[in-house]
C-alpha cells in the first residue's frame, strides 16, 4: 500500500545489493503455523531505548514476533556505548535465544563481538547497517534498513527551495562513522551538486550531541549568507533550531525523522520546513517477520529496505499518524489549527 | 627474489629490508629470532633494519610473543595505517567505492547507483568526490595507492606503473586518460583489473574462497565472465583478457546471449505477456518491465515458469563451466553477479547438475559450488588486495623501502611527470574556445 508522498528506494545496500522492498517480505500460513510451533525467543540490543524511535522500532518486533508466538526475552540499552554493546553481545551468545537483533553501534569495533554470535548459532538480523567486512550468509541473516540514501536526497530537494540562485546551504553532519549518516550527507550533496549546481556547500560536524547548536552557530557565523540548512537527524536539528532562536535568526532546516519536537516546530511553521522520516515501526515489524523467516530456514534476502516519508508542514498531522502508529499530541494539532487560521 | 644466502650486491640493504618487511606484514614471522632464521640475515643486520623500518613508520613494536625459554620476545608489527587505499568498483549500473588498510582490510564502504554511459568525465568526477569525502571526513590516513575494477578486460601495462586505456569498447570512454587523470589526482599509483579479476580476489581473500588456493569465480550480470585463481595465484592470461567464458557456444549462439540478464529479462518479458508467468504478468502491468530480480523473487514464491527458467540457466553455464572444473580442478566455484544475487537455489542446483554430471568423479568429489555472499564488495576487498600485491612485490618494494613510502619510487614519479606533460599537451591545442 503507497501513499502519495511515499519515496522510491533509491539507495544500495552495504554489499551494493540491490533492495528487496520490506512489505514483500511476508510469511505463508504454513509459515506462520510452523513458527508458532516452535515459540522462538528473540532478543534486541539497541543504541538507546529512550528515544521515539527506538520505541515504535521495539514496538514493531515485539507486536509482529508476539503474532507469531516468539517471545521477546530481552532488551538491551547500550547507551551510544560500544563497550557495553560488545559485553551484552559476549553475554548472549552463551543465552539460549534463537536470534538476536541487533543495531551495530559505529562500525569496526563491533564486528566481532556480533560475529561470534552467529558463530554461537543464533541467527542475527541487523537494523541499519552492518559493520564493514561482515558478510550476509556467514556473519548476520539480513540487514533491514530505511533507504537513508533516498532520505538524505528528500532533505536536499525539501532545502533547495529555500536557498536562492548562487545561495550558500550548511550540513550539519555527524563526527562519527556511522553508516546510515554517512548515507543521508553523500546523498544530500549529490543532489545538490546534480540539481542545484548555483549552491555553495558547507559544513560543520558535532561528534556530542550537545556541539550540535555550537555547530549550527558556527556556520551562520562563518557563513553570512547561509540560507538553509540540512541537520542528519532530528535531535541536533532542534539543537540548532534553538541556539539560532536565542540568537535571533530563522534558517530553513530539513532533516531526518519527525520527532515529536521537529513535528511541533513545523506545525508551528517553524524552522524546519522539511522532514524526511523514517517508518520505525514497520521497519521493526519488517525485523520480526525477516528474523522468522530466517529461523524457520527460508532464503531472507541480505538487504531488506523501506522507503522513507516526505513530511511538510501542510501534512504533519496525518505523516505523523502514519509514522508513529498514533494520533498526533493536541499541541501539534493546535498549532497546526492556529497557523491556519492566521494563514487565513 | 633473493630467499637464500646474503645478499651480496649494492642493493643489499633495500632487499633486505623488503624481505623483512614482507615477513612481518604477512605474519610470516615476527619476532627477532624468527626474522633471523626466515631470512637468514645476521641478528645485527636484522635488528639494523627493523629500526630503520621503525624509523620509516613502516614497522612497530607490538605485544610479547610466545617464550621459548628466556624472555619473551618482543613481536614486530606492520603499521597498516601508515597509509590507506583509495578503491572502486565500477560496473554498468552502480559504482562501489571505499578505503582500505595497508592489508587490504576495507575501513568504509559505500555503494551508489551510476550510469557508465555518463562518461568518463562524470564518473571520474563522482569517484573524486566521493573519495575526498571519505578520506576527510572519515580520517583516515593519505593514500599511497588506487585500486581500480572496471568491466570488460583489462590489458596488462608494459610497466608496474604504466596505465592502459580503459573500457575503450564504449565511444565515450574512447582516448579518455581516465587512469591517468585519477592518479595524477592524488598523486598516487593505480592499478586497474577487470571487475571479475578482482571480484575473484575478493572472494579468495575475504569470502568462500578464504583459505582457498583454487577457485573459481563466475559473475553473472548482464554478461557472463570468469576469474580463476590457480595455486593462489590470480590467472590474467596473456593479454590480461583471461575468463571471457560468456563467448563459449551453446549450440548456435554465445552462452553471454542465452543466459546473460537481459536474456533473462526478455524471457521473462515474454512469459508475462503470454500468461505462462501468472507472478510476471502481475509485474508487468504493476511496473511496465520485468527484469532479472523479478524472475529470481517469482521462483522462490514458487513461480514454476521462473524456477524452469532459472534451472535452464543455471544448466547452460554448468556445461562451460563443466569443462574448466576438469582442467583446473578448483575446490570452490562462487556464483555472483545480479542473476546469481537474484537466482537462489534454482540456478545453483541448474550449475549443480551440468557441473557434477560432467565432472572426472575426483575433480567434483570435494567440489563446494556456492553464490557469493560478498555482493559488490567482493570486487572492492578485490581492488584493495590487488594494489597491496603491486606495492608490496619484492622487485616493488625494493624500489621504495628506502624511501618509507611508495609514493617516492623513482619509476613511479617519472611515471607521474609524464603523464603531466601528456595531459598538459592534450589540453592545450584545444584551449579554451568562447561559449
């Protein structure tokens, strides 16, 4: 089922694999029989439990696995730390879980603590991203991952209307390797340098979370004409929405996902004129039913992909409805209600 | 290469420190004791060079090895990051580019769609790029190499630093210096094989191929081709042209033509229309097109048309493969390419039954054949293994080590000014003309 504001996938996979769209992944009824027989158990290790996506990620496994009668035994909050990450790992190959998934936290460092848990004989799906070297088939089942490619492209498209001819635009990137990053600013700028040749980029990057509005103070200073700004995911994108409010400057910024923050500042017809969101609740149910499927022996394609969401200020309301499996929070509902009116 | 007795000619010191440093970075041996007995160089001699090696910050001091009585020694490691590889595989519809360690280990990868009938321009843009993006934002070390796979064969250069044309089968690409102009970017070497050379590398590095002296790798895409280590070494051919198994005949026509992706594609497309693909004909009027992938999901959902397809596909490369697997006696064949990716068990179990019914009983006795699980990776952890084999040859390496850096080899920095002179020239009767 597709939306009219639906995207394309329009990235590769880590390996260049060429996408298997997440909603043809779907198990048979006698799939489903045979995985209800056997009760799996299934634990998660994710970078953060805290945040909004992290919520409806866990939600998507845990409704889909619990359909199908596997049970969710555990779930680990690594806290950004790849210490504890590759602890909980050690810790649960020698678990009797089925399977593990798994959101590697930066790329080397972790390889080898997620590879000995395929060794162990517990089948690994990852979220995101894995790690360089790490080979489908030998070392984890499958990736399934949002299309940040196709992400970073809506934010660059969503920006370049608000950067005039021979304008300057900022990215506000990540300091750390990190994939799924990496992904949204090489496709931001590949955009731009196809479509909107006339833009000058620049850059600045935090490595903490809270460098972000530094950052973003940063580039207007050494950029006087900036008009616009592409931020890689929504926490640092209201960082900056702050510290240039404090300022008292108004930037157009597009970013990535539509967290309850970004979602009241465009409601608002705020700063942030554009998101590219992820879907974290399917992409979780998509998880579940890859994760299954791998138990029960069938062939899981190595990258499974779901295409992201364009979200504008006309339509946040009903994005958000779509993305987090909810009726947006009356706040949002009413800032949207009194914008238009004003509008009117 | 000198492997017994002292070296005796001038250039004593330059082999030897080559021969030590190959020791160390291979873990052949690492420690002083085992450095002496390998080489047979004198203990003062080694310990001489290790500290120029040291000095060079080619070489480091690592952690305590095993005792044998006494202390424990002390063991030698090779500084991997004292450099990085710049490597990209370029293929019809995507490009794969990524930076790799000084043993060829990839740190980061990334892959992307691109059209090669862009042209040369455009893709050499993209490529510089995306490489300046990685090594900068990433940090990783300055390069000292690139490491370069291209479809279609690639000619072998007169010299280690010479360059080739490339992919000169398209008009675009015709008389373009594309070679010359990436390496004259970074002011590094380059080295170019074709695209299943060192996919077929990749696999026996980091793949099913691990471990393995005899594979064969066989990409099937939209043209069929062959890479072929042998005795652990990668097989070029005379002309750098070996594995063009695509031209083989499968009765009246070439294999590349009967079982290739748009062939394929066509018969899929055929099948749609006539309804004998009840799977295809929901495709087709979903998207316009059948291609490959579609045919490869149809036979894993059951689709007996796209499952007879694939087995028929699988039968014809098994039977010019058949013969190979006699001569050759590999202990592994790896399956990759966008058919192989898409294909499953069909295709394999097609290959199965042509190779294995075909095959002298003790060639296919212990025969693996399996599909790639490296995808487009296979072709960059390729690239990377092929410039460290380059730098790192003996008769290189001489040629450098003195210097800590192969960026200084006399061969290569005349290479490098000659290739200036020769795009100044090109530039300049042209000039710039008003718009």
């Amino acid at each position: 089922m597709s939306g009219p504001t639906d995207m394309s996938i329009a990235g590769l996979g880590p390996h260049g694999e060429r996408a298997v769209p997440a909603d043809q992944i779907q198990l048979t009824e006698s799939d489903a029989a045979k995985a209800r027989a056997r009760r799996f158990s299934v634990a998660v290790v994710l970078h953060t439990t805290t945040s909004d996506w992290s919520k409806q990620e866990l939600a998507g496994i845990a409704a889909t696995l619990g359909h199908y009668s596997a049970a969710v035994v555990e779930v680990v909050d690594c806290n950004f730390d790849v210490e504890l990450q590759i602890a909980a790992l050690t810790r649960l190959a020698r678990r009797p879980v089925d399977a593990i998934i798994s959101i590697p936290i930066g790329n080397a460092r972790v390889a080898s603590a997620h590879r000995n848990l395929t060794q162990s004989g517990c089948k690994l799906v990852l979220l995101d991203n894995a790690p360089t070297g790490m080979l489908p088939g030998t070392d984890y089942a499958s990736v399934v991952s949002t299309d940040n490619f196709g992400l970073g492209e809506s934010c660059a498209s969503m920006l370049s209307a608000h950067i005039p001819a021979n304008g300057a635009a900022g990215i506000l990137g990540y300091g750390i390797d990190f994939f799924a990053t990496h992904e949204r600013e090489i496709a931001f700028r590949k955009w731009m340098s196809l479509h909107r040749p006339d833009i000058t980029l620049v850059r600045e990057r935090f490595a903490e979370l809270d460098g972000a509005g530094q950052a973003a103070l940063a580039m207007v200073d050494k950029t006087p004409g900036l008009s616009g700004i592409f931020a890689v995911w929504d926490v640092p994108a209201m960082k900056a929405v702050r510290a240039l409010a404090e300022r008292g400057r108004e930037v157009p910024i597009t970013t990535v996902d539509l967290g309850n923050d970004v979602a009241l500042e465009m409601a608002r017809h705020g700063m942030i004129k554009g998101v590219g969101a992820q879907l974290p609740y399917d992409q979780g149910s998509a998880a579940a039913r890859v994760t299954l499927a791998a138990l029960l022996g069938l062939q899981v394609p190595p990258w499974v992909a779901l295409a992201g969401r364009e979200v504008r200020p006309f339509d946040v309301i009903e994005a958000y409805q779509v993305i987090w499996h909810m009726p947006a929070p009356k706040v949002i509902i009413d800032s949207v209600r009194a914008t238009t009116v004003i509008q009117n | 290469m000198r492997t017994v007795g002292r070296p005796r000619t001038v250039d004593a010191a330059q082999s030897s420190l080559a021969l030590l440093l190959n020791l160390v970075r291979t873990e052949t041996a690492t420690t002083r004791q085992e450095l002496e007995r390998h080489s047979e160089l004198g203990r003062a001699v080694v310990a001489d060079r290790l500290t120029t090696m040291i000095d060079l910050g080619l070489l480091r001091e690592g952690e305590l090895g095993q005792a044998t009585g006494g202390r424990a020694p002390r063991q030698m490691r090779f500084r991997q990051d004292a450099g990085s590889l710049l490597v990209s595989a370029i293929d019809q519809n995507s490009i794969a580019l990524g930076v790799a360690d000084l043993n060829g280990q990839m740190l980061v990868e990334h892959h992307e769609a691109a059209r090669l009938d862009a042209g040369p321009e455009a893709i050499l843009e993209r490529l510089a790029t995306i490489f300046d993006w990685l090594l900068k934002e990433t940090e990783k070390p300055a390069p000292w190499g690139i490491g370069l796979a291209l479809p279609g064969p690639i000619e072998k250069p007169a010299a280690v630093f010479g360059t080739v044309p490339v992919l000169q089968g398209m008009q675009s690409w015709q008389g373009f210096p594309f070679l010359e102009r990436l390496s004259m970017r970074y002011g590094v070497p380059i080295f170019a094989r074709s695209g299943v050379q060192t996919m077929t590398m990749g696999e026996a590095k980091a793949g099913g191929g691990r471990g393995l002296s005899d594979i064969i790798y066989v990409k099937l895409g939209r043209s069929i081709t062959a890479g072929l280590i042998s005795e652990g070494r990668l097989h070029r051919g005379a002309q750098g042209a070996a594995g063009m198994i695509g031209h083989s005949r499968v009765g009246d026509e070439l294999l590349g033509a009967v079982a290739g992706a748009d062939a394929l594609a066509r018969e899929g497309m055929a099948a749609a229309e006539d309804g004998r693909s009840p799977y295809l004909a929901q495709v087709l009027l979903r998207q316009g097109e059948v291609s490959v992938v579609d045919i490869g999901h149809a036979a894993q959902l059951g689709d007996l048309f796209c499952v007879e397809l694939l087995g028929r596909c699988g039968r014809m490369v098994g039977e010019a493969l058949a013969p190979l697997t006699n001569l050759i006696n590999p202990a592994l064949i790896v399956i990759g390419g966008l058919v192989a990716e898409s294909g499953g068990d069909s295709l394999l179990a097609g290959i199965r039954e042509a190779v294995y019914r075909q095959s002298h009983p003790m060639v296919s006795r212990d025969l693996q054949i399996m599909r790639s699980q490296m995808g487009a990776s296979a072709g960059l952890v390729g690239a990377a293994q092929v410039v460290v084999e380059e730098l790192f040859s003996s008769s290189t390496l001489q040629g450098w080590i003195g210097h800590g850096t192969p960026l200084r080899h006399p061969d290569f920095q005349r290479g490098l000014e000659r290739y200036k002179r020769t795009l100044a020239l090109e530039m300049a009767p042209s000039g710039q003309t008003a718009p």
